[in-house]
C-alpha cells in the first residue's frame, strides 16, 4: 500500500473493514468509468465538498446522501402499487440541505460525458434541475410521482416494471433439485453460502419473526445465497433468502443487507439522532423522506449486526441512463422531475428531529444561495475526473 497514491490509499482505508472474499468486486466496478467511480467514493465527494461555502448558512434537513442518478428507481409499497422514488438511503442523515443538489449536479456532469453532451449542455440541465427543486421548494407542498402522471423516461420505467409479476421473477431466480428449490447461484449477482451460514439466516429469520409478534409459521425458510447489487455497498455483507410466505401461500425473496457508519454525519455529529444502528438509521431516514416505503421495510440482527430488511421485488429498478444516449430531450426532462423528488423529499421530512421547517426552507429558496451550486459541482466534477485518473494509474500496475 505505501507505493500507491493517495486516492488509492483512502479508497483501500475507507474499505479495509469490508468482505475480503467480495471487496475486490468493488475496487473492479470503480474502474469501469468515472461515473461508476463517483458512485462507490462517496467519502471522497463528502472529503472535498465539505471545504465549499455552499454547505454554509443553508437549511439543514435530511439528505439521501448519495443523490447521484442512479439512485432513483421504483420499489412496490404495502399498499401494492409501485412507486417512483430516490431508492437508495445507505449514506442518508441530517445535513445542509445542498449537499444532495451538489451531488445531483455532479452527477449531470460525468453522465453527460458518457452520453456524449457538452459541457454546455450539462450545465443547462444543471439550471434547469435547479429551477425545477427551487419551485418546487417554494410550492411548500410534498407531492409524488404516479403512474397516471408520469410521461417521458420515467413513464418507459414505471410501464416496464409495472409488467413483472412476482411468480415469473422468483422463478426466473431458482431452479429445483431433488424435489427441492434452490437459488440460482450464478457467480455475477448471487454466489453460494456455507450451509452454516443458511443454517444462520434460517434461525436468524425464525427469531425476527417472534420477536416481531408475527405468526410464528409465517415464513418457512428455503434457501439463501450472498447478493451483489449496487456499486458503494459492494464488499457489506448481503444476502437473497427465498422463503414461502405461508400467509399468501406463495414464494417469496428477501434482501437483508448490512448497513456501516457513513463520512458525512461525521462532519455534523450534534445534529444527528442516536440510533439503536446504522440500518435503523437508513430505514428510518427512507421512511421520513419516501411518500411511500417499501414493503416490509424494516431491520434485522443477525448476530450483533443489524441489517437492513425488506422483500426483493420484482418491481424494484434502477435506471441505466446510457440507455437514452440520444433521447437528450427526454433527459433533460428527467434530470427536471428528479428536481421536483428533491424538493418534495425535503419538505416530506421538514421540521421533523431537529430539521428546518417548510417556511425555511421556502424563505432559503428565495435567496442566491442556489447560485453557489453548480460552480461547487463543476470544480469537484473536475477533481473527480482526477481522482478517477489516480486510482485507475494504481488499478492498471495491479492487473
């Protein structure tokens, strides 16, 4: 390590605690392009955007943390109806209420070099972003995104998942053996446990039950494999547990996913709240932000670690924004309703522990404070880009 430089050295530091049998999935994806990169260093965005004035003098609130494109998707709620949604909350707490724009922006800026926009162009749909969060903002109303309202990107997304069933989705996960089902173990997304470890996530399972005061055969355990999703999370513990929901007398997937200590609520630790772990910290932070939360959202032990709980859907996705390389138009007016979702999170969540109020957050709309965003984005866009140059100069020598 001490002939490395110094991204790499605080890449390899911030993940040393991680899975050593997985970790190295996540040094792999970080090198496949800038964006990626961005999406797995969220400590180094946090290391040098926490030296810009944007962070001054504005509103606290809760931030998704990690706001960069791709972590916007839909997710099916209790009430059975799929939503539209940030999706991703493992970096989420209390913080200046720009943080999650500056991230956005950023974002804009290394997904338009991969879709091939201009710099120009990328800074118009910067403004734009903006103007639609600040008039969303001044609305001082919470809204949500629906199927029947959705149009462009975002209504491609919602009719696509809205189309998967449950029982194609589990079984396009599983095959059986010997009269009994398994999940496919693949080695890309899902890779196979010690059966001491099945042994752990069924006994693991039984107790959340009991404890929760469900019926005790509510679940009976089937199978479990260790899950790889995402690019930050890549190297926590993660695992897909199929079990036959005995209630509604079907198959169904679980994700359990461990949930660590995150660089940002360290820069403001007298504004956060004490909680029991670092995933009832994401859980309860999604439930404040989301219009909706996903079903059966919740935490489990496992051993004296919590995780974060809920069931694997079908109807969860994220986007692939290379995908609408030449659909600029339509780009522009997604980039605009993920404004609004900003917006609209931020003032779902207002006043609640210790965060401004929806008239502060109105009255902060108003001022040029707005204005210091892109300029903050667009020098750390750069050092991205550096800092991506850096690291792959080390990842190159290693391979």
């Amino acid at each position: 390590m001490d002939n490395k430089n110094q991204v790499t050295k605080k890449i390899l530091a911030y993940n040393a605690k991680r899975n050593k049998n997985f970790v190295h999935l996540k040094y792999k994806a970080i090198s496949e392009g800038p964006h990626r990169f961005f999406r797995g260093t969220n400590h180094l965005f946090v290391e040098h955007l926490a030296k810009e004035s944007v962070l001054k003098g504005v509103p606290f609130t809760y931030v998704c943390g990690d706001m960069h494109l791709e972590n916007f998707g839909s997710y099916k709620g209790n009430s059975g109806l799929v939503y539209f949604d940030i999706n991703d909350f493992d970096e989420a707490c209390i913080a200046p209420c720009t943080f999650d724009l500056v991230k956005l922006c950023v974002s804009v800026y290394l997904m338009g070099e991969e879709l091939n926009f201009s710099e120009e162009e990328s800074l118009s749909i910067c403004n734009s972003f903006l103007e639609s969060y600040k008039q969303a903002i001044l609305t001082g109303h919470a809204a949500r995104l629906e199927n029947a309202c959705a149009k462009g990107i975002i209504k491609i997304f919602f009719d696509k998942v809205d189309r998967r069933k449950a029982k194609a989705f589990v079984k396009s996960k599983t095959f059986e053996q010997n009269k009994k089902l398994f999940i496919k173990t693949d080695f890309r997304k899902y890779y196979p446990l010690a059966k001491s470890e099945k042994k752990t996530l069924e006994k693991t399972l039984y107790k959340w039950v009991e404890e929760n005061k469900r019926n005790k055969d509510l679940y009976t355990f089937i199978d479990a494999a260790f899950r790889i999703a995402g690019t930050g999370s890549l190297g926590l513990n993660r695992y897909c547990v199929l079990v036959k929901d005995n209630e509604a007398d079907n198959l169904v997937l679980l994700d359990i996913k461990q949930a660590e200590s995150i660089a940002l609520e360290k820069l403001y630790p007298a504004k956060q709240l004490k909680y029991k772990s670092e995933a009832h910290r994401v859980v309860h932070t999604q439930k404040r932000m989301n219009d909706t939360a996903p079903a059966a959202f919740t935490t489990i032990q496992i051993g004296k670690e919590h995780y974060i709980f809920k069931k694997h859907r079908p109807q969860e996705d994220k986007f692939t924004l290379l995908a609408f390389k030449e659909e600029k138009a339509d780009f522009r007016k997604l980039v605009k309703e993920l404004g609004n979702l900003i917006a609209w999170a931020q003032l779902r969540s207002s006043g609640l522990d210790g965060t401004a109020t929806a008239d502060e957050l109105i009255k902060f709309a108003g001022t040029n404070k707005l204005n210091l965003v892109i300029p903050a984005a667009k020098k750390i866009y750069k050092q991205v880009l550096t800092d991506y140059k850096s690291y792959m100069q080390d990842y190159i020598v290693k391979k």
